[in-house]
C-alpha cells in the first residue's frame, strides 16, 4: 500500500466533487493524491480508430485538467494521473488497495430520492480492504462543517477500524465527533412498551454507557477530541440518515462477508450511501 489518496473520475459532475473533496483529503493527510481513470470499453473487439483516439484524448484532457485545477488551488500538491483500461469495479478496487482511502462520486436526486448509486460503486464499497468515500455532487451547507462527524458505531461487533478512522479524521479537520449507536426493545416487551413509554430506559441506558466504554480509550488517546455519544431508540439506518443531515463526513462500518451473489454492503451502510447528503466513508471491518 502507498501513502495516497485516489479519486476516479469520469468526467461527471460528481466524480469532479469526488476529486475536489480528495484533493482537500489528501493535503490534510500530507499525502499525494492520485486521480484515476478507467476507460470501460465496450465488448466488441472491433473498436473504430477514431472512436478509440476520441476517448484516448477525453481521458488525457480530463486528467490533465483536474489535475491542474488540483495543483493551484493545492499548490504544495503532489498529484499524480493514471489511466487504466478494463472492468471498472475491478480496476478501481485494485487502485483502492493500493491507496489510503479511495473518493468516488455518488449522483443525487435529492430529497427522498437521494444517492443513485451505481453497480460498480456498490461493487466496490463492498469488496476493497480500504475506506472508501462516496460524495455528492450538491456543495454542502456550510454549517455542516460545525457539528463535525456522524459515527454510526454497533456494540455488538468489533469495530477498532472504523473509530481509528473517525477519530484521525476528526484530528485532521479539528471537528466534533458525535457518535450514535440504536437499540429497539425485544418482542417480549409487548404491549408493555406502548402502556409505559419509559420500560425501555434501562436499555437505552445500557447503550450509552456501553458507548462510554467502548469509546474510553480511544479518549485517552485523543485527549483534544470533542466526543458526545447518542443512544437512540428506532431503526439503525434511519436514525443514521436523519443524523446525516448535520454533518459533513458520515462514517459507517462495513463487515466483510461475500455472498454467493457478490459483495454485500448491509443494509444500514446502504441506506445511508443512498439518503445522506453528506459524504459517506465506508469503512471495511475486517
């Protein structure tokens, strides 16, 4: 692995957001960052001569023009280009294993509608051993940025990859860390739940303090983090989209499993790349 940020571009408004946000990543990491191309081609072999110089020169002139935008607006910028040739999903996640963190764009629609997020970015969310970021094309609202970073943390499950990254990330842009965590009563409860409200504030609290104590080193570490915790009650991906809203990186896990379908990102990982307006790490755990 090198010490990088890549970015695929496209040519998209969104892929054009992606590098954008990768360049500032990439100076706050002190690291180089990396723009890659893929050309897709189609299946026929018999491609026309023209047609293949007319993408060869797309490519070269997009390259060389965000790399340039990349350079002046980062002038201390290393910035390097790459293209490379074959199955999108295939090529990006080679790039990605090879990189930091990879930066992608996701194309919005906004409102319920949300991400659109294409086969070949699922595909690689759901495969790469590195965090990957997923940006909205739409800038963000500025007071986003004061209420930091949404972690999305479940205490039944290690997670020692994904509050390395919330917290070093946190460090680098000098934010707030809010972490949420949900719990739902057990179908034992009944109608209990409905009659008393407040049956469940046992586990709720039970939740915040497993927060308090998974997050404890990790404060001893960070003595400068600006850290609060949230337990709430309700449905994991909704309450992660909600607090989506407020912030401006969203950091979900993403446990490594392989279907016999292929890559599976879970639900919560998918429902927040969908419906976040903010960019969106998704953080592989092993």
């Amino acid at each position: 692995m090198t010490a990088q940020v890549t970015v695929g571009v496209d040519g998209s408004e969104e892929s054009l957001a992606a590098a954008r946000w990768a360049a500032g990543e990439a100076v706050l990491r002190e690291v180089p960052l990396r723009l890659v191309h893929v050309e897709e081609w189609p299946n026929t072999p018999e491609i026309p001569i023209p047609y293949a110089r007319t993408l060869y020169e797309r490519a070269e002139a997009l390259l060389h023009d965000e790399a340039d935008r990349a350079r002046k607006e980062h002038p201390d910028l290393e910035v390097t280009t790459e293209r490379a040739r074959g199955r999108a999903a295939d090529e990006l996640v080679a790039a990605a294993n090879e990189a930091d963190v990879l930066v992608l764009g996701s194309r919005g629609l906004g409102g319920v509608l949300g991400f659109v997020v294409g086969s070949v970015s699922l595909t690689v969310v759901g495969t790469v051993r590195r965090p990957v970021v997923l940006v909205r094309s739409q800038h963000p609202d500025p007071a986003s940025s004061a209420r930091g970073i949404v972690v999305g943390v479940d205490l039944h499950h290690p997670c020692e990859p994904l509050l390395a990254f919330a917290f070093e990330e946190a460090a680098r842009r000098r934010v707030p860390l809010r972490f949420l965590s949900t719990w739902t009563l057990p179908p034992s409860y009944g109608y209990a739940a409905v009659v008393d409200p407040g049956i469940g504030e046992d586990l709720g609290a039970g939740v915040h303090a497993g927060l308090d104590e998974l997050l404890s080193p990790w404060r001893t570490r960070y003595p400068g983090a600006d850290v609060t915790v949230k337990a709430v009650v309700g449905s994991a991906a909704y309450q992660m989209t909600e607090a989506s809203r407020e912030a401006e990186l969203v950091v979900v896990g993403r446990r490594a499993r392989r279907l016999p379908v292929g890559p599976h990102v879970g639900h919560v990982a998918h429902a927040v790349i969908h419906h976040s307006p903010a960019p969106v790490a998704v953080v592989p755990l092993g």
